[in-house]
C-alpha cells in the first residue's frame, strides 16, 4: 500500500500540487505569447504606416535627403541590397507625429522602404530565447522585417513574399546597423 497523505495536510496532495503548478506555468507561457504577438504587431505598425503614407501613396511632405547623421549610410545600404534593387529616393518624412528616416528602393515593379525611427521608451521587441534580433512578419498585406538598433526601429517594408523580404533585411539590416552604433 502506497504512503497516503493525510486528508488535513495543509499543503495539499502532490498531485493537487503538480497540477496547479503546470495550470500557473501553461497561464504564464500563454500570456507572454499573447503579449509578445500583440507588442510586435504594434511596432510593426509603425513601419507599415510609414511605406504606405510616405512609399505608396505619397501623401505627406518630404525634406529630401537624410540629413548629416544618416546620408553616409544610403549607398551602403542600396549596394547591400542588390543590383536588382534602385534608389528612387531618400528624405525624412513625419507620418502621424512621429519623425522617420526613409530609403525606398524599386526592384521592377515593387516599392522597398527601408526606415528608421527614434524608439520610445517603452519600444522594445520582445525577446524570444533564440535571442532572434530580425522580427519577421506580415501586417496588412505587406511583408516586414523588423530590428532595434540602438535608440532607433529599423523596418523593411514592401511587398514582397515574406521570404524575399527576410533575406533582404539579413542583407541591409547589418549595414544600418553599423551606421547606428558608435
């Protein structure tokens, strides 16, 4: 016969315990899935809203160049991307209040952005355990790869299949990168 515990035992059956523990840890795990889908979906917004009102549908006014701090990064970051790929323009642009830094590339007939914008305290990826730094996805339509670098949100956005877009941004991604630290 097995050791029975005894019925006033305050902590409980192991068993009562075990489960409740794995119920707590299946909550937790759920949660910060839930969260961490739901935070990079919002910062991917960002990107997107950027191409579509700047790269698209040119709807907000551009000062054309990128200024001082970024210029010496545009051809680095085109040649990175490919020969299949040309600049049709760079300029700063502010959508919605926020201020942006925007490279658009033209591979035939798709537009490419390549952006970056001054992160918030609280815009932050959330981190997986791969310790993943290029964030890949899709957002209303549009493929987007998404990275920090330092005190800024690092996006390449277009339309191409999310494949050809992730092995765009492992190619440009580096390269703004290394613009971006001292």
């Amino acid at each position: 016969m097995r050791n029975q515990v005894p019925r006033d035992n305050p902590r409980g059956s192991p068993r009562v315990r075990l489960i409740s523990s794995v119920a707590m840890l299946v909550v937790v795990i759920g949660g910060v899935w839930f969260y961490s889908i739901r935070k990079t979906a919002e910062l991917f917004d960002f990107g997107v809203n950027d191409h579509v009102r700047c790269a698209i549908a040119i709807a907000v006014p551009r000062e054309t160049g990128l200024g001082t701090a970024f210029a010496p990064m545009l051809q680095p970051a085109a040649d990175a991307a490919g020969r299949d790929y040309t600049a049709v323009s760079d300029h700063r642009c502010n959508v919605d209040g926020r201020a942006y830094t925007h490279i658009i590339l033209r591979r035939g007939q798709t537009l490419v952005s390549i952006i970056l914008t001054r992160r918030g305290g609280e815009e932050v990826f959330p981190r997986t355990l791969a310790g993943r730094a290029l964030h890949e996805g899709r957002r209303d339509g549009y493929s987007v790869a998404a990275f920090e670098s330092g005190a800024y949100l690092g996006y390449i956005v277009s339309s191409l299949a999310g494949p050809q877009n992730g092995e765009l941004a492992a190619r440009v991604a580096p390269v703004i990168e290394g613009y971006m630290k001292p």
